[in-house]
C-alpha cells in the first residue's frame, strides 16, 4: 500500500472499509515530485471516505422513507408472481423472465456480495450489470449461453428487470428503481432472413420425417401456415378445428394488442398431417412446448436445428456481416415464414390474403389488407400453395393452381358484391 513507481509516474494504493482503492497520480515518479503524489492520494483517499459516509447516509435516509418494508432478492421471484399484474406473460416467457431474475442476483452475488434486499440494489449496480450483460452475455455461462446477446435479448432483459422492481416498489421499500435511467439498445443490423428453396426443403422432409419427426413438425407447421417458432412450439389442440379445417390462434407477439390470424388448413398434405397426430395433450407437440418453455430450452432448440441444417443436410445456415465480428443466422426456423410469404406470392395469392394470414401488424396498410382478408379468401388461395415437404403435387392440383390463378385475375375488376358471388363460385369449382 501507498505510492510505488510503475511506468515513469508514482501511482497509490490505499484500503478503506477493507475495500482496496488503487490509480495513477499521472506524476513523474522522481523522488522531487513524490510530495506532489502524495497530495493527490491523500485527496483521493478522503474522497473515498467522504463518498462512503454519504452512503451510508443515503441508505439511512432510504430506510426511513420506505417505513421499514423490504424483500429479500431470493424472496423477489415468489412475490413478483404473486403480485398483480395487468397482463400474465406465458409460460415461456416467464421462464425467460426467472432466467435473467437468477443471472442478475447470480451477479450481485458475486460482486457485490453485502447486497441481500431489493432496496440495496443502486443505480450503479444495475448499470455495471447491463453493461456486462451487453458486452459478454449472462453472467453464469450456462450450456447454451453465448459470449454476447443480442439487441433484442438486451432490451427484454433490462424491461423486465425494470418491471419487477416497479412492480414491487412499494412492498420492497424502495425509494427508486435501479434500472428506470437505463436506456434501451439500438436493434441489431442483422440483414433479411434467406428462405428455403424448392430442393432445400424436399431434403429436409427427406432428413427429417422419420429420424428428427420433432424438427419435421416445426417445418411443416411452420411452412404451411407462416407461425413463428413461439407460436409452432406453443400452439394448443384448442386452437386448432379439424372440422372447419382453420386454425385459429393469437400470436405471442401481437398478443397485447389481441388480434387473432385464422390460418386454413389447405395447402396438400398439411391437414391430413394434422390430423393424423395423436391428440393426447393439451399442445399439438407436447415435447416441442415443453422444451421451449424450459430455461435455456429456445437456445437449445436453435443449436439442434442448425446441427441439422448444417450436418445432417449440408446447408450453410450462417453469413458474415460487413461491419459484424460475429455471423448472424440467415436460415432458421424464423425463414419459414418468409418462405411462406414467398411462396405465396409465387402462388399467385394477392397481398392481403397473405398478410391476413402471417398476421403482420408493424404497418397501417398492412393491417388494411389483414382486416379484408376473409377465411373464405385464405382457403381457396392456399388450396394453390405447393408443399414440398410432402409427396410432389399431382396432376389434379396443378389444374386446380392454374384455375385459381386465372380466377385471381378477375377479382380485381369486382364490386363487393361481385366479389362475394365470385368467391362463392370459385369454392364450388375446388370442392
């Protein structure tokens, strides 16, 4: 401890509160100038003193204002789910949500060891995390776990951790919320997804079908009806009429806004998979919902499908960015959708058939064409839609391609009233 020479400058080293303080004093270290070093650590030690005195007073007065009230950090999770909450998030999401609760005093644990209450968390605390968390990933590496994250995971962690010491507040104490001045991450630069071509995808049915029927089911499901991967793994048998063939569900990421997408199931091959499923749980594939609600589960999922895509059919899933140190993924679970939309349009379905059925709501026009796309629509549209990772369509669906693509010609030279007729008719001429 004290002042040693290092580098040409005298530098200091002082303890207080068994805490070690150490810097440069930017002074030449000759044996004239020491008395100069000397001032500047004397200084700084009392600022340490001084700086620690007025902490201790600010934790006092903090105390004082928030009556006594305080909740442990292991007690934290239990009473943040007891606590209302003006919308309930989904299994997976809060499994997400526990995961960065337990990084975080994971954290605490670590390096700020005396914190063991919600009210001792400071501003400066939350801050040193969220800049670990955007520059090196969770602080506990799990399996899964990657060096860094991205803008997204970012910015969902540090809304959460806002979100429970706002929602307790009150019953924890607190006089301010450690994440409030924190802002969000600007969204990653990451590029468009690629979609998978014609041949990709019979190779992937071909690889998939009988050893990998799990991934077969994300491609299938995700392929015929434009769902995220949230939205495959989690859809439920209650949303799903085999009757009426129409799947019906509220997607996770609209779900605030609470509009539902109704999806026919009419592309060849696609309801005939459906219903020959066992119908013995409350999700369509039980062990997809169970393990991408499980910590780290969507992790795990995307590591299995790229190992698939990458050795089991030799595609190159992966891109370097300009810019970039890291690659980013062009092809994923997430490229089906844009697949569906591709070959959509490649169909022939006109543009608010098709967005009425991905559900896309990040545009007014978009929504305009959605709120005009009727079942009626969506069925006879798809009914023209290949799917290539069944048997190669027969000679009867390709009539029928040709039949809708000249009849889609006409709607656009209808009335409403035609055009109702005229849908009616085309129904008639696929039965």
């Amino acid at each position: 401890m004290g002042l040693r020479a290092r580098n040409g400058f005298w530098h200091y080293e002082f303890m207080v509160n068994r805490k070690v303080y150490s810097g440069n004093t930017n002074i030449p270290a000759t044996v004239r100038d020491k008395p100069k070093a000397k001032r500047i650590e004397d200084e700084a030690k009392a600022k340490v003193k001084s700086t620690k005195t007025m902490e201790d007073l600010h934790q006092s007065v903090r105390r004082q204002l928030s009556s006594g009230a305080q909740i442990s950090l292991v007690d934290a999770w239990g009473e943040y789910k007891q606590a209302y909450k003006k919308k309930q998030a989904s299994p997976a999401k809060e499994a997400s949500y526990l995961s960065f609760w337990n990084d975080f005093v994971a954290f605490l644990g670590d390096r700020h060891k005396g914190v063991r209450y919600m009210h001792e968390v400071t501003p400066g605390m939350a801050e040193e995390y969220m800049g670990h968390f955007q520059n090196n990933g969770r602080w506990v590496k799990g399996k899964t776990a990657a060096d860094r994250v991205g803008a997204s995971t970012i910015n969902t962690c540090l809304d959460f951790l806002k979100r429970i010491f706002r929602t307790l507040h009150d019953r924890a104490g607190l006089v301010e919320n450690p994440f409030v001045n924190i802002g969000r991450v600007e969204a990653d630069k990451r590029g468009g997804r690629d979609i998978f071509t014609e041949d990709e995808l019979k190779i992937i049915a071909e690889k998939s079908r009988d050893e990998y029927p799990d991934i077969y089911h994300l491609f299938m499901v995700g392929l015929c009806t434009g769902l995220r991967r949230i939205d495959v793994c989690l859809l439920k048998w209650s949303e799903v009429n085999l009757e009426t063939r129409i799947i019906t569900r509220v997607p996770e990421k609209t779900k605030k806004k609470g509009v539902s997408v109704m999806i026919p199931m009419m592309i060849p091959g696609f309801y005939e998979y459906m219903a020959n499923l066992p119908q013995d749980g409350e999700y369509v594939n039980p062990r997809l919902a169970s393990l991408y609600m499980r910590q780290y589960g969507p992790n795990q999922m995307t590591n299995t499908l790229r190992n698939f895509l990458q050795v089991k059919c030799g595609f190159n899933t992966q891109a370097k960015l300009s810019g970039r140190d890291r690659v980013v993924c062009k092809k994923g679970v997430h490229s089906l959708r844009h697949t569906f939309v591709y070959l959509a349009a490649k169909s022939g379905m006109p543009l608010n058939i098709v967005q009425g059925i991905v559900g896309h709501l990040n545009q007014d026009m978009t929504k305009f064409y959605a709120d005009h796309a009727t079942v009626e629509d969506k069925q006879i549209m798809m009914r023209a839609m290949p799917n290539y990772l069944v048997a190669a369509p027969t000679a009867e669906m390709g009539l029928r391609t040709e039949l809708v693509n000249a009849l889609v010609r006409q709607v656009g030279e209808l009335s409403t009233g035609e055009r109702k007729l005229f849908m009616q008719k085309m129904q008639a001429q696929l039965a």
